[in-house]
C-alpha cells in the first residue's frame, strides 16, 4: 500500500514537468543571416539547385544577367538582416537552414555560405 502512494506522488510530479514544457527548447548553438556588400536583405531560395542556377544567371552578365535577377525575386523570399536560424544541412555553396524566430518563423530554405554567421 505504502508503494501505491509513491507511484502516485511520481506520476504527479511527472504530470507538472510535462505541463511546465510547453515550448520546444531552442538550439543550444544558433545562427544568424548577415547582409553582404550592397545586400539589404537575404535570399532564401527554395533548394539549393535553384540557388545554383540563378547564381549561374546572374554572373553571366546582360541579358541573362538580368533574367537571373528577376528569377531570384521570384523564387527566394527576402529575410532580414540578423535572422534567428538553426543549420539543417551544410555544404560548400551554403546551407539549408530552418528559421527560428520572427514573422517567417518555421520557413527552411537555402541561403547562400557568405550570408550566415
């Protein structure tokens, strides 16, 4: 009998623990996005095969120059400089990364290598 009000003083305890978490804790080691150069903000492209391609565009120069300008506006979405964001996948080119706080909150994509600290 004396065991059934241990079990019971545990669950309790365990009950207030469960309800007392009710946020996922943060990363222990977080990351930021930075602007480069004339940047005012940072693209944030679906993949990073669309990163690569519209990159390719752009350093063309003329025509397609252009068109890799236009095609970034339309594919990556704007972050802003010193956005929260937690690294899911690196390589050399950049990272695939989660953002974790803000208004785009929860939103993944790629970011270029030189725009995260």
């Amino acid at each position: 009998m004396n065991y059934l009000k241990w079990i019971f003083l545990i669950g309790v305890m365990c009950g207030f623990v469960i309800a007392g978490c009710k946020e996922p804790m943060m990363p222990v080691l977080t990351h930021k996005l930075v602007v480069t150069g004339n940047q005012h903000s940072i693209p944030l492209y679906p993949d990073e095969e669309a990163y690569l391609h519209t990159s390719h565009e752009k350093q063309s120069g003329g025509l397609e120059g252009v068109v890799g300008d236009v095609k970034q506006n339309l594919t990556a979405k704007q972050m802003d400089d010193q956005t929260p964001v937690q690294i899911v996948k690196s390589d050399d080119y950049g990272s695939v990364v989660t953002v974790t706080d803000g208004p785009m909150k929860g939103q993944s994509g790629f970011v270029a290598k030189q725009n995260i600290d």
